[in-house]
C-alpha cells in the first residue's frame, strides 16, 4: 500500500489528535500513525487535572497557559457537539488547604495578581484566600487550620473520554492508523518506513507527537536525546460523595472528583522504572494522603491503578515547533503534568508553521526548538 500525505503525525495522544484536528480543518491531507491505540500512553490516564501556574511572577509561559485553559471551554463544546461524545470536563475549581502563614502570606500575594493577570474575554477568574469556614465537607478540616484557596481557573476532564471524542472527529477527515510505529524518516525524499512493511508512506512534513518516545524517535535526527520520561500513577475510585466537588491539592497530591461519580488520585513522580505502565503496589503513599485529604476517599472501593509515562524534555518546558528551515520534521511534546490543558495551543502553532501562515499563537522563547536544541549541546 503506497501512499502519500501533506502531513503524517506520530502519535494518536491528546497533541498529535489536536494537531490533526488543525491540519485537517486547514485543508491538509494527513495520515496519523500511533505504535498501539489512540491514547494507549499518557494520554489515557485517570487523573484529568488541568491547573493553572500560579499567578504572581507573572511571565510569558503563565500567560501561554492562561490563554489555553481560558480558550478550552469553547474548543470543548465545539468537539462535543462534532463527536456527539462527553469529555467529562468542567470548570470546577480547586481548592488548596493553607496549614502555614507563609503560605497564607503568599496566597494573599497571589490573590491580587490573579485579580491582574487572570482576565479573558468573556471572564474573569480568581485566586482566592478565605477562612477555616470555609472549607468544604470534602476536606479534613484538620488539614486546614488557615483556611483555604479557592481557584476558580483549575478544570478536570476525563482523559480517556477526551481522546474518544477528538479521535471520533478528527477520524473523519484524518486517516488514522493504529498499531503502527515509525521507523524512519528520510528527510530529502519525506519517505516514511514504519513496522508494517507493506505499507509505503511519503510525507511533505512529519509531527512528532509521541509522548516520551519522541525523543528516542528524534534521537536519530538531532544525533542526541533532548528528553524523556516520568512515571505517575494514579488510582480510581467509586466516590458519589465527591461528585460536583472541585478539585483538592495539596503538595503533590491530587483528588479529582469526575461527574459520574468516580474519583482519581494521584501522583507520583519516578525517574526510574521497570515497566511504565505497571501500577507499583509498594507506592500507596499517595492514596493513604488522599484519604487522609478528603474523608469520603476512606470507606470508598478503589477501581483500579493505572500507571504512565509523561513527556519531559531536559530543560522541562515543551518543545513545540520545526526543527528545521524547510519545515520536513516538527515536533510537539513534553508538556509533562500541563499537556492537557495546553495541547490545543501547541497543536494550532505546529499547523501554523506547517501551512507556513501567520501565527496566532506566539510561543514562549523557552517552548521553541533553538532553546532546547542550544541547550543540548
């Protein structure tokens, strides 16, 4: 089978279904190649957090990621209606207990730099300080002897159910092929060799969107590893009692009620590993600190463990455009804990510069390829 592509994109996660979102809707030919199932990686995880840097020292990576989650509601209806599929998100907030002064301190700093800084369109959001009367019913009050945060910017979504829907409407005009890995890339000819030996691609330019693996996969291109890996893991939970209630953070630990009634836990936070997706049963540390969080967790029946690998590039943030002049081979990954809320606004630069049209979506200096390729030296 011999075909060829304006575009083929490497990787069926949250990036690579965006970016053929934006391509296909720009009028691009493009074939999407994932090595397993769309969303088999990170990308089909439990937790669904999507929260927001805090809003002092405010810089351009905040406002980058500001704009993305304040832009997501609209995108989320639209993929909605288009898919006929829930996605599970809302606006539901986070709450963050406050033990210590210095931290009460530093909300009250954050607080007036939300009031600045965290102001779209059509709304405004806050970062709020208020008292022990305040925390919920979902929260150890013991845990939160100051009172609370109140963010009105944080969001959940389910991931699996997300990816369903992009992938049900991007398989309409994309040609997506799954258990397919990419080999190579013969940057002259844009000839394509993957697994499947009978299947012959050409391609003018080549999204790599693979996750962790896109750096072993630019390995061969860059003649040097820019990134990797960091293991998470995650739990889920039959939890009604949680439902409708924001999200709780609290030092690492995350509990993401979701609106059929289950709740997530997470994460961890490993560098090495054996097997990435394998739940590691001796890591319970942030399961017991989610019950101890939120009471409701203690008598609830867990579902089932999950465990991946998120992408990180070297210099932590992502990198997201061309590596080189003529566009051939682009890249979009390593957004690491923030991918999901931001993975549309990587996806509308990458069809920018592939479709070499004026950008809408300027990128932090620190996101663009010269900073993490200079660096890697």
């Amino acid at each position: 089978m011999a075909a060829a592509y304006d575009v083929c994109i490497v990787g069926g996660g949250v990036v690579g279904l965006w970016v053929a979102r934006h391509l296909a809707r720009a009028g691009a030919d493009c074939v999407l190649l994932d090595r397993s199932k769309c969303g088999s990686g990170a990308s089909g995880g439990i937790l669904g957090a999507l929260m927001a840097h805090a809003p002092d020292n405010w810089n351009t990576k905040k406002q980058f990621q500001f704009d993305a989650l304040a832009d997501l509601p609209s995108l989320i209806t639209e993929l909605e209606a288009e898919s006929g599929l829930s996605t599970g998100y809302a606006q539901c907030g986070r709450i963050m207990p406050v033990r210590t002064e210095r931290f009460q301190k530093q909300a009250i700093v954050r607080s007036e730099a939300s009031r600045q800084h965290w102001r779209a369109s059509k709304r405004s959001y806050v970062f709020e300080l208020n008292g022990p009367d305040a925390v919920p019913v979902s929260m150890n009050p013991d845990l939160a002897p100051l009172g609370i945060i109140q963010d009105t910017l944080a969001a959940r979504v389910n991931p699996s159910d997300y990816v369903k829907a992009l992938q049900c409407a991007v398989s309409r005009d994309v040609e997506i092929i799954e258990d397919c890995s990419l080999r190579s890339v013969e940057i002259s000819s844009g000839r394509i060799k993957t697994t499947n030996d009978e299947l012959e691609l050409t391609a003018k330019h080549v999204v790599i969107a693979a996750g962790y693996e896109s750096f072993r996969l630019l390995e061969p291109v860059l003649g040097r590893v820019i990134g990797g890996g960091v293991k998470g893991q995650a739990a889920l939970f039959e939890c009604p009692d949680l439902a409708d209630q924001p999200i709780v953070y609290d030092d690492g630990v995350y509990v993401v009620p979701h609106e059929d009634g289950k709740c997530a836990v997470g994460s961890t936070t490993e560098k090495q590993w054996s097997d990435p997706t394998a739940p590691d049963p001796e890591r319970n540390d942030f399961i017991e600190r989610s019950k101890q969080l939120c009471p409701p967790l203690r008598n609830a029946q867990m579902l089932r463990r999950w465990a991946g690998v998120r992408p990180r590039c070297n210099r932590t943030d992502p990198i997201v455009g061309a590596l080189d002049d003529d566009r051939r081979i682009l890249v979009a990954t390593g957004g690491y804990k923030i991918t999901f809320g931001i993975a549309h606004r990587m996806a509308a630069r990458i069809a920018d510069e592939v479709m070499n049209t004026s950008t809408k979506t300027e990128l932090p200096t620190t996101y663009q390829p010269a900073h993490h390729l200079n660096a890697s030296n």
